[in-house]
C-alpha cells in the first residue's frame, strides 16, 4: 500500500499564530485604553458642560463605547 503526503504551502506556524495573538491582545488594550481615556475625559465635565453639548450624565458610558468600539 503506498502513502503520499502532499502540501499545500500552508503549515501550520506557531511563530505565525503566536505573532497574530499578540497583535490582537495590544490592539485589545489600545481599545480599552481609549475607551478609559473617553470615559474618564467626559465623566469629567461638570453638568452644565455636559448639557452644552448636548449629553446626559447617564449616556456617558453608552458614548465612550460607541467612539472606540464602533468607529
């Protein structure tokens, strides 16, 4: 019985795969890191700044989300 083994070019690369991990885990605390920044910054504002541009206390938290997250 004869066995052949082909190759399709794409091994498996731990270096490869470790590389894209660690890339994903920085770009991870980048996004957390500015969603604090945003957070931080508005929860900041008095009320009266808040209100001048146009934002509620309470949506605070939705708005830093939606600036790092979805933009």
């Amino acid at each position: 019985m004869a066995y052949t083994a082909t190759s399709s070019g794409r091994g498996f690369s731990v270096a490869a795969s470790l590389s894209k991990f660690v890339a994903q885990v920085r770009k991870s605390f980048a996004l957390r890191a500015e969603y604090s920044r945003t957070y931080s910054e508005l929860q900041g504002l008095t009320d009266r700044e808040l209100n001048d541009i146009g934002v509620r206390r309470c949506d605070i938290k939705d708005i830093a989300r939606d600036h790092t997250f979805c933009s």
